[in-house]
C-alpha cells in the first residue's frame, strides 16, 4: 500500500525470513560461523537457540544459501510429531519413497539407504529442524540414533536445532545426555542493542530501496523501547509505523506514530492517538490548544483567588462577630 509512497520495491520489515534482509551484527557473524563449523566438522549436532523472533530461522536461512551444491538439506518446520511422523516427513523432504502404515524399522532402513547412496555420491546430507524445543524426548532420541550411521571419517547425517531458550533446558535432561554429548557447536542469539536497532531498521529500509532518513531518533529509541530489540517485533511496529505515516501523509515518521504503532499491534497502552497532531495544519492546532490551556490557567487562577478571598472575608467576619457575642455574654453574668 506505501510503497510507491515511500519509493520502495518491496516491503522492507516482512517476517518472511528473508536472508537478504539478514543485519549481520558481530554475533549474528558468530552465529554463522558456530553452523558452519558445526556442519563442517564431519557430523554430529549443532544446536542454535535464542527467544522468539531473534532471528535464529533467518541466520540458518542464510547458512543455506551459502552451503555447496552437493549439500540435501531437509527442513522440518512443525516438530510436534511423534516419531513415526518425524521419520516420515524426513523421507518426505529427501523424496524417499514409503509405503502408508510402514514402521519404524522400515522407515529407519531406508532412510540409512538414502544415507549411504548419498555418501557414495559424494553428497551431504543435512536435517534441521525448527521450533526444537517442542520435539518430544521419545523424539529426540530417535534423531539420535539417526546419527548412529557412519564411516571411520564422518557421520552420514549431519543435525541442526534451532529452538528457543528451553530447548537447553530440555537437553540438560539426565535421559537426554548422550544427545547433549554430541553437539559439536551451539550458540544463543539475543536481542539487538540499541545501536543495532537502528542500524537493523536503516539495514532494511535501504534494501527495500528507500534512501534518506525516514524515522527520526525519538522515533528509532521509541522502536527499541517497545521491542526491547526482538527483530520480528521491530518488523512489525515499524511496518505499522510506516502505514500510519502513510494514511497521515508523513514523510517522517515521529515518536507519536510509532506510539500509536505499538498500540495497535502490540496491544500496549501508550497513550497513542496522537499522530493527528501531524497534520497539515499541526503548528497551528498545537498554538491554539497552547493558547487554550493558558487562558484556562488564568481563569483557574483568577477564580482561585476570589473564592479564597470570599472565604477569608467570611472568617474574618463570623470572628468579630463571636467575639462580640462573647462579650455580651460576659457582661450579662456579671451584672
């Protein structure tokens, strides 16, 4: 919808993990270092974990694009499957021919078929699996004994996890310890710093095309603040931010748009709604509303001052006039 507005050929903050919008900080470097080795290091696992939207699906989709042509990858993206399931969609992604209702066995033989043919051939073969953490131990352990397959040189299955935070915890577990032995590189993505933040949000904007500035810096630290550096939800206040900027014709983006951006697709209150103070007419509307306050200040003030007075004056009064009371009183006991 604004890309012709903002002279973009594509939007610049989709989820897609898009390897070519990959902001490469030093440990996202580093990140992509720990799979090559881990991948390079004739087998075993390697283990790629960080919260949700840290960007661990987009560094192994740039991973992929940098591996050689005599590389199978199989890329399971829904783990909550039991191990006959598992074992299928593998024959699935390698293109392994099955009969319905096979089991495990037959399952497991052929894919070490598969496994062998391919070392023969001079190929590698890959599984990475997303979403890790969700895999059932049951499950685990078969991926394990996948492994199991080798020569005196290498492993023929090479494994990559990519799992949040506790995918550590459940491989620390003692029925998981011959798993946990067997990574041979493992590596935790954090969120961006505040510095990183901005320099992700230029990273996209110039290669979706725009050039120039587009977000001021209140704008880019309010970004931050809200997403506390999690790319995905950086991809979303600033995608909203954008459209906001937009429907009021801005060709800056300032803090109130995005506060008005985290409103709606964060479902945090903010205080937003005030991105109308960014019309045509905004010096205007901001001097009268100004000016408006004032005028309510002095009448507050001035109305202040009046009614203390009146009460003043009414203290004042009823005093004299006890004590003149008083006085009467005293004089008529005395005689």
């Amino acid at each position: 919808m604004y890309l012709d507005f903002f002279g973009l050929h594509e939007k610049p903050f989709s989820i897609a993990p898009d390897p070519r919008y990959l902001y490469m900080t030093d440990q996202h470097k580093e990140a992509l270092a720990h799979l090559l080795y881990g991948i390079g290091d004739e087998g075993g696992f390697v283990l790629l974990t960080g919260e949700i939207g840290t960007g661990k699906t987009t560094v192994c989709r740039s991973l992929l694009n940098q591996l050689p042509d005599n590389v199978d990858i199989a890329f399971i993206v829904n783990p909550r499957l039991s191990a006959n399931e598992l074992l299928e969609s593998i024959c699935d992604e390698f293109s392994i021919d099955y009969s319905n209702f096979s089991s495990v066995k037959i399952l497991i033989d052929k894919i070490n078929q598969f496994l062998l043919q391919a070392y023969a051939s001079g190929r590698n073969t890959i599984l990475i699996v997303d979403e890790a953490q969700n895999l059932a131990d049951e499950v685990l352990e078969q991926l394990r004994l996948l492994t199991n397959l080798e020569t005196r040189e290498k492993k023929l299955l090479q494994l990559i996890l990519l799992g949040q935070p506790e995918l550590n915890d459940k491989l620390a577990q003692q029925n998981l310890i011959q798993l946990a032995q067997r990574i041979t590189a493992r590596f935790h993505l954090k969120p961006l710093t505040a510095a990183e933040t901005e320099s992700y949000i230029k990273h996209r904007l110039h290669v979706a095309g725009f050039r120039g500035e587009l977000f001021s810096r209140a704008a880019l630290k309010q970004v931050y603040v809200k997403s506390r550096g999690v790319p995905r939800l950086v991809n979303v206040i600033c995608d909203r931010a954008m459209l906001g900027a937009y429907i009021h014709e801005q060709t800056l983006i300032e803090y109130p748009l995005v506060l008005e951006a985290c409103d709606e697709v964060l479902g945090i209150s903010t205080g937003g709604g005030v991105a109308w103070l960014y019309g045509q007419d905004a010096k205007r509307t901001f001097f009268i509303i100004l000016i408006g306050l004032l005028l309510m200040a002095g009448l507050y003030i001035s109305i202040s001052t009046d009614l203390f007075q009146s009460f003043f004056d009414l203290f004042r009064q009823s005093k004299t006039t006890s004590v003149a009371s008083a006085s009467d009183l005293l004089s008529l006991i005395t005689g």
